[in-house]
C-alpha cells in the first residue's frame, strides 16, 4: 500500500512541475548545452562502462579463468537494460547479472551468485565511502536550513550501511545463516544451496582481503568509477556555463544517487531528476538551469548507456545468429 501512495506522489509530482515550470526556459538552457564538452561527457560513459566490465571480469576470474573482456561487457550490458526497468537499487540487473553469468560462462548459481555479490560489495562500499563525505559536506553547509532533506539522506546512507554490514556478517557468520533459514519452511536442497553460495562467498572475501594488494586495487577502481560520475556532473554544468565547486558538486551527485536507489519508478525516473534540480537549486542555480542539467546528466549516465547496451546486445544477437561457434557459452539473451 505504502509503496503505490509514493507512486502516486511521485506522479503528482511529476505533473506539478510538467504544469508550473517554464518548460520553454529549459529547452533554450537545453540548446545552450556545449556540444564538445557533451561530447566528452558522453566518451567519459563509455570509459564507465569499460571499467565496470573490466571489474567484473576480475570477478569472474577468481571461479572461472578463461573469462573474455567481451563476455564480461555483453554480462554488463545486459544488466544495465534490467536496471533501467527495474525500481531502486537495481536489484532486477544483479539478477539479470547472475542469470547470464551462469549460463553465458557455463558457472553454476552459487558461483554465479558469488561473483554478483563480491562486486556488489566492492561497488557499495565504494560507494558508501563517497556518500559519507557527502552527507557530511551536506550538514555542515545546508544542514540547519534543509533539516527534512538531511533526515532523508541519512535515513538512506543508513539502510544502505546496513544493508552491507548484514551481508559482511553473515558471511563472516555463517551459522546465522543456518539458523534464519531453518526458522522458514524451506526445502532442504533450498537450505544447502543458500549455505553453499554464502559459505563460498565468505571465502572469496577472505581470499580477496588475504591478497591486499589486489583488494586495495579493487576498492580504488571502484572509487574512481563513482568519482567518474562526478566528474561527468561537473563536465555538464561546465557545459552550461554555470560555475560550482567541485566538492559541491560530488556531494550533489552522490547524494541524488542515493535518493535514486529509494524504489519509486523504473530506473528511478522522476525521483533522480527531482534530487538533483532540488540540490542545484539549495545552492542558487536557477531552476529551469537546473532541469536542464539533471536532463542532460541523466542522458549521458542513463539513456546513453541504455542505448549503446542495447545495440550492442541485438548486434551481438545477430552475429551469433550467423556465426555459430564464436567460443561464447550457448545461452539466449
């Protein structure tokens, strides 16, 4: 019940601003965009992609050996597609992750499942990493005026901090596990599976964190990931014309992505845009200017990726189609 009120407050919203907005002030912002430096915002996306790919391609190597950076790409590519019609925390393209990964690489669930959940960790923690700072950031300049946005953005960083220490426990804990599960009527296949999957989880991160170099390398490059997407904010108000520091504008992005994970609408649509016009506007950015940024940023980071995954998978469909044996795992998109 409580999860279609916030629907249908996300669409009055929606229909507020798309009433009482200059909308004809936004498409002028929108034609003032830089194209060179959209541009370069747009090549830095792919670089994401690349990275992330890679990331998981590492992964995957510590089950299965002979994994292809392509293989690690079309895994990604596909999960970005589940992610963009999925509420949330993109949960919907973990799983369509692990699914591909299993059949794609020939793994069985539970390595499937090991590899989702090692680079999950690794993307969260980054992640979390840079939202403290930014909540922090957020209190110590807006947090006497803005008290309500401040609460929402810690009760968020909060569920999400939980949400990984749970995980982290009940690795390092395996015996919980045992006992949550039994308290519900599974089956006993069920039960072993689950305590399988998590029990070789819990020794992929101790291997992991035994290997410290490697797991420093791993938590870097996902720091680097994230502070990509500031840096692509920062390209886009710089495109603009617009001036904001770049602290201002990390905490801006993190924070918005941290809203964005509230599950609300497919990929998130509406509540995103809203976080950030609100954010650029708390630090005197004109609103239609606003709007014309959160458009422009979320075309780079989220239909452009959405885009290029899915041309890539319907070119990587057809030549599969005519080219029988390429040494991909069999498998349907």
């Amino acid at each position: 019940m409580k999860k279609y009120i916030l629907y249908i407050l996300t669409i009055i919203g929606i229909g507020f601003v798309s009433i009482y907005f200059d909308w004809e002030m936004v498409l002028i912002n929108l034609r003032s965009m830089n194209l060179y430096i959209l541009i370069i915002a747009l090549s830095l996306q792919f670089l994401t992609m690349v990275l992330l790919s890679l990331q998981w391609k590492y992964m995957v190597s510590w089950i299965q050996r002979n994994c292809r950076f392509i293989d690690a790409f079309r895994i990604n590519a596909k999960g970005n597609i589940v992610d963009a019609i999925t509420p949330g925390v993109k949960m919907g393209g973990e799983l369509a992750r692990l699914y591909q990964i299993k059949n794609r690489l020939d793994l069985s669930y539970g390595e499937a499942t090991v590899v989702v959940g090692l680079q999950k960790t690794i993307s969260l923690f980054s992640f979390l990493s840079l939202t403290i700072i930014s909540l922090i950031w957020f209190y110590t300049t807006m947090g006497n005026h803005y008290k309500s946005y401040f609460n929402l953005f810690l009760s968020a960083v909060v569920v999400l901090a939980l949400g990984l220490f749970v995980l982290l426990i009940l690795c390092v804990k395996p015996n919980v596990i045992k006992k949550i599960l039994y308290k519900f009527s599974l089956k006993s296949e069920t039960i072993i599976k689950i305590e399988n999957a998590f029990g070789q989880y819990s020794l992929s991160i101790g291997k992991l964190l035994e290997n410290k170099l490697q797991f420093l390398i791993q938590i870097l490059l996902g720091i680097f990931i994230w502070i990509l997407f500031a840096f692509k904010m920062a390209l886009v108000i710089k495109g603009f014309n617009m001036k904001l520091d770049l602290i201002s504008i990390a905490a801006i992005t993190y924070l918005t992505y941290i809203v964005g994970m509230i599950p609300l609408l497919p990929g998130s649509i509406g509540s995103f845009e809203t976080s950030m016009v609100t954010l650029l506007v708390m630090k005197g950015i004109p609103v239609e200017k606003s709007i014309a940024i959160s458009v422009v940023f979320r075309f780079v980071t989220f239909w452009f990726e959405f885009g290029l995954s899915f041309i890539m998978l319907i070119l990587d469909k057809l030549r599969r189609y005519f080219v029988k044996d390429d040494g991909y795992a069999k498998g349907r998109i």
